[in-house]
C-alpha cells in the first residue's frame, strides 16, 4: 500500500495549435518524497532503494483527437 502525496510540476513546453493535429509537449517533475510504502500485514513504512531516486523527469506529447462532434486530448 502506497500513502502520502505525489508532488508534480507540469508545465506545457511547447504547442502547437494551428497545427491538423494540434500537438502539446508537456514537462513534469515527479517527486516521490512524501510517498511511504507500507507493509500492509505489519502496517509498517518499507524503506525505497538507496538508488531509487525520489524526483524524476518525466514528458508526455498529447495530439488533440477528433471524434464526432466532440474533440478532446
């Protein structure tokens, strides 16, 4: 069992409106600190790997998608 919160700071790093398919890149900073892994038999916090990094990069491109008369990302 995972509590506690993800921290994010997404930011759109590029877009493209105009475009057929309007295109926006979006950059994020996932941070994990606050996140306790927890045993569930013993109720207790298990420790992360030493190596896990507890904030990473993370991207995403997203097309706009038409459907119908509906349109959506």
């Amino acid at each position: 069992m995972i509590r506690g919160e993800l921290g994010h700071d997404a930011k759109v790093t590029s877009l493209d409106a105009v475009a057929k398919l309007p295109t926006a890149t979006i950059e994020d900073c996932v941070d994990l600190s606050k996140w306790e892994t927890i045993d569930t038999r013993t109720n207790k916090v298990l420790s992360l790997p030493t190596n896990q990094p507890r904030r990473r990069a993370a991207g995403s491109r997203r097309r706009r998608r038409r459907s119908g008369r509906t349109a959506g990302w």
